[in-house]
C-alpha cells in the first residue's frame, strides 16, 4: 500500500499540527515502527515551523507526504525569501533555538536543502523501514 498527499497550507502556525497529525495517520495506518515515525514527525515539525517562521515574502507553503510501508519521502516547498540551507549545521549546546535545519539532517534520509532569494525553498528528506 501507499499514500501520496499533495498540501497547500496558509502559512500559519495551526498548518504545523495539522500536517502532523496527517503524517501520523498516515503511518498509523500503514504499521510503520513508532521510532520511525516519531523521527518523521520531529523532522516535518521543524521543516514546517521553519517556513512559517521564516518564509518572509510566502502566503503558503506545500508539503508533499508519500508514504509506502517501506520508506517515506517528505518535501516542504515555500516561494519565500530564502535561507541559508548549509546554515543550522551545529546549534550551540545552550541555545534555544537554531536547532531544526540539524534535526532534520539527522532524523532523515537523503536530506536535500534548495533555497534561492525571491523563488523560494525546498527541504526533501526521507527515511526508510526495516
């Protein structure tokens, strides 16, 4: 079985739980193991609070989920300003913040960060099931 969903979301802070939830129906449904999945939900949060915290310029954003129940492919895709996607490397051990671009490299798979000023972002990750 698989599940392919296409999101346009308001670039509003209650789209990050909404999709969330998705996620986790998602891979509910499909069996997927919880640490798994748990490490999707924690990368897709961050992707997703970074654009609506950060997407200076962008109305909404997509995300696109496929899920199969043997991988899982997530883009989080904005026409904001940009940023930086070599930034976020490694957050101070005290900081509060700064840490979600680093969170999303080490729970995914095969992360990819695109930006350019003025046509937007993507964020592609995926993780795959044993």
């Amino acid at each position: 079985m698989r599940m392919s969903v296409r999101l346009n979301l308001p670039l509003e802070v209650d789209s990050v739980p909404a999709v969330r939830r998705l996620l986790r129906c998602a891979l509910t449904i499909l069996r997927v193991d919880r640490q798994a999945g748990t490490d999707l939900e924690i990368a897709l949060t961050e992707a997703c609070a970074n654009v609506v915290k950060h997407a200076a310029g962008a109305e909404k954003f997509e995300v696109r989920l496929d899920v199969a129940e043997d991988r899982c492919s997530i883009d989080v895709v904005d026409d904001g300003a940009g940023f930086d996607p070599d930034g976020g490397t490694s957050p101070e051990a005290t900081s509060e913040r700064g840490r979600g671009l680093f969170l999303i490299r080490a729970l995914g798979e095969n992360v990819r960060m695109h930006s350019s000023p003025r046509t937007g972002s993507l964020i592609h990750f995926e993780k795959s099931f044993a």
